[in-house]
C-alpha cells in the first residue's frame, strides 16, 4: 500500500485517529492491507490499473524507476527511495532498505517473520526478509504490498 512521487510528500498531518477515520480515507484494498495487514496476491501491482507498479510501467514503461520516492498510501510518509526498489522475482514490490527512521520493524508473534509498518502511522507494508543472497547493499528484501 504505496503511492509513487517525484518530489518527498508531507506525511503525518490529518492522519485519522481511528479505524473508522482510516476506512473513510483509504480504498477498501488499501485498508484491508494497511490496518487490517492484508496481503495482496502476487502480482497484484504489477498486474492490476491503479497499483504501483502497474502505473509505474504505464507511466515510466520500467516498474523500477531511477528517481523519486515512494510514500505510505495511508499517511504520505515517504518510506523509500527509486534507487533502493529492485526486481527480486517475488511477485511484490521489493526494496533492500527503507529511509532513516521511516519503517519499524515488528516480529510476528510466531517469530517466523518480522513485519515493517510505517512509522508515522503503523500502517502494514509487508514484510522483511533478510539473507536471502540478493546482489544489493544490505541483502534485505523488504517486500511491500
């Protein structure tokens, strides 16, 4: 649940207070992955109008573009840059790491996974995975519904 932009976006200010707020605010999709910590179907942003990626290519023709910043759909935040999103095959959006002091990390309560969330507004981003061998600077995924 992000939002692309070329220049970095306010983030935080009028963010709702509850979850009937949020569901006035944010698409049923949107709501379903940022509070409710959905996950979207592989393939999704690449595949469906509206969807990050998707606009990407119709916009950019690449879904990995060199500039700009992508934001927390639910409160703006920017929460990575162009530069660190990459094609890791997953099937969802993929960065190696977010900006200074935009995503928390949260374990799940199983201890298999550990969660991001934006850290203005909690919302879920996903999750990330660390190790897995990626040629990138921090060998992290952090794969973004």
């Amino acid at each position: 649940a992000m939002s692309s932009s070329s220049s970095s976006g306010g983030g935080g200010s009028g963010m709702p207070t509850s979850e009937e707020g949020w569901m006035t605010q944010l698409s049923p999709n949107q709501f379903a992955v940022l509070r409710k910590k959905a996950t979207e179907p592989g393939g999704y942003s690449e595949n469906t109008p509206g969807a990050l990626e998707y606009e990407l290519k119709s916009s950019l023709g690449t879904k990995n573009p060199k500039e700009g910043t992508f934001e927390c759909a639910g409160c703006g935040t920017p929460l990575y840059t162009a530069t660190s999103k990459f094609d890791s095959g997953c099937g969802w959006p993929a960065f190696y790491e977010g900006l200074p002091g935009a995503i928390k990390e949260v374990p799940d309560a199983d201890g298999r996974r550990i969660e991001i969330v934006c850290a203005a507004c909690d919302g879920h981003m996903g999750h990330v995975f660390k190790g897995e061998g990626f040629p990138t600077p921090t060998d992290e995924r952090h794969c973004v519904n």
